[in-house]
C-alpha cells in the first residue's frame, strides 16, 4: 500500500463523525451589494433530473464480480469501462472522455452503499472492503472513488473542507479540476477552490436511490439514526451553491494522485 493511500485513510478518523453534517446548516452570509463574486452564474445542466430513473450501468458490485483482490477489483472496474465507453457516453450523456470516466466512476461508488454512520473500528483498505461494509460516509466514498478513478487513468485530489465537515474528489479534467462528489451523486464543472470563491459553475445531479420509492429502505435509514445528522438531498442542494449561499470556510488537500 502506497504512502498516499495510508495517509489518505488516516484523514478518514475525523471525517467519521463531521462530513454528514447537512450542507443547508452552515451559516448564511448576508449578500452586501458590490460584494466580489456576489453575482456569479449557476447554471443547472440537467440532462438527468434526479426524479428519473437509474442509468443502464451495471453496478461497482457486479462489475468487480468474484475479484478475489483489490488489484482484481479495479482492473474489472476498467476493463467495464473500456468495453462499455460508447454505451456510457451515451447513457450520461456525455462525449469528454476523461469527464466520463469521472462520473462514471462517482456513479457507481454513490450507487454501491447506502449513505451512513460508519463503523468506528473499520478501515476500508481496499475496494472489496468497501463494497463489504453495511454503509459509508463521505470520507468512505471518495477513498473508494479515488481506488477507481486510479484505475481509469485521472488524476485526482480529495478535498477536506472545513477540518472534515465534508470530504470529496476533485479530478483533473483536461487541464481543468472539476468536482465529482460520490456522497452525494453531484457534478460541478470547477474544483472546490473555485466553488468556495463562487466561481461560475455548471453542475448536473444523477440519481440517487435515497429519492427512488422503489429503491430498498436502507437507503433512507440515515435520516433516523443519524438524528438528521446525515441527509444526502441536503448534501445535495447545498453543494451547487458553495460560496453563493453555503460558505465553508477552508479547505486542504488530504491525498492525491
């Protein structure tokens, strides 16, 4: 295992307890007229409403299948990609490559665990530890999204933002960091930084299975026994809105690629 992967897991301990904290809680500032970036744009790209149904993509836990190893795991995460890249293009609706491979891999690691207290004791080493738990938090699902993106060739960064409130990957897309967050199925086109300056941003929702009737209760049991502490739509409808409405205060670098 790799420096960055110990480090990286190490930077999960305080994110355990902070990262569910909803989005919508964080103070509001007032808006001063005049005030630097008070009028950036958002821009909804909502090709994909989150009211609509799944993608045709096959899950993370069938597409590692009876992978033995975490190097097993990720290599069948790549060699799916590379059968199903036209297919996939078309069902996100997207022609970048590298972008592709970005929300393809936050995709599936949102649709993988139900959003939750984490056991304290549990490290996820690997990608087949994370698939085993009974649920993730913030911290969980980008360490398992940086083991795919790894795989797919980006270049990533997982950003801690305000000492562990909120943890999630940014990827280099083309010259560019753009964010992919696999809490909560959201990307934005600029990387956190930007967001926090509020930057001009375009971001697209994907489904979640926490606003699907049909999907298995689990997926819900988060608002009840976090007490309201964890809640994926409010993760959901503050993070478009970073440095616009909902104003962390800072943020570092915890690992990288």
């Amino acid at each position: 295992m790799t420096r960055k992967v110990r480090r990286f897991i190490f930077q999960l301990m305080p994110i355990t307890l902070l990262c569910g904290f909803a989005l919508g809680l964080l103070t509001m500032k007032a808006v001063q007229p005049g005030a630097a970036k008070t009028w950036a744009n958002v821009v909804f790209d909502g090709q994909l409403m989150s009211g609509e149904p799944p993608l045709p993509v096959a899950s993370l836990r069938d597409i590692v299948g009876a992978a033995a190893t975490h190097d097993q795991a990720t290599a069948a995460v790549a060699d799916y990609y590379k059968a199903y890249a036209d297919q996939l293009a078309t069902a996100f609706n997207e022609t970048n490559d590298a972008r592709l491979r970005g929300l393809f891999g936050m995709y599936i690691v949102h649709q993988a665990q139900p959003y939750n207290v984490a056991p304290p004791d549990w490290e996820p080493y690997t990608l087949l530890d994370f698939l085993n738990a009974k649920a993730a938090h913030c911290g969980l699902y980008a360490l398992a999204q940086s083991y795919i993106y790894t795989a797919l060739g980006l270049r990533w960064q997982n950003i801690i933002v305000d000492g562990g409130w909120h943890g999630l990957l940014q990827a280099d897309i083309d010259g560019q960091w753009e964010t992919f967050d696999s809490t909560s199925n959201v990307w934005l086109s600029v990387g956190v930084p930007e967001l926090i300056n509020g930057d001009t941003r375009r971001y697209r929702e994907f489904y979640t299975p926490v606003w699907d009737a049909s999907a298995d209760e689990v997926y819900r049991q988060h608002y009840t026994e976090s007490d309201g502490y964890y809640s994926v739509p409010d993760v959901r409808a503050g993070l478009p809105v970073w440095g616009l409405r909902v104003f962390p205060g800072r943020w570092e670098i915890s690992a990288e690629s």
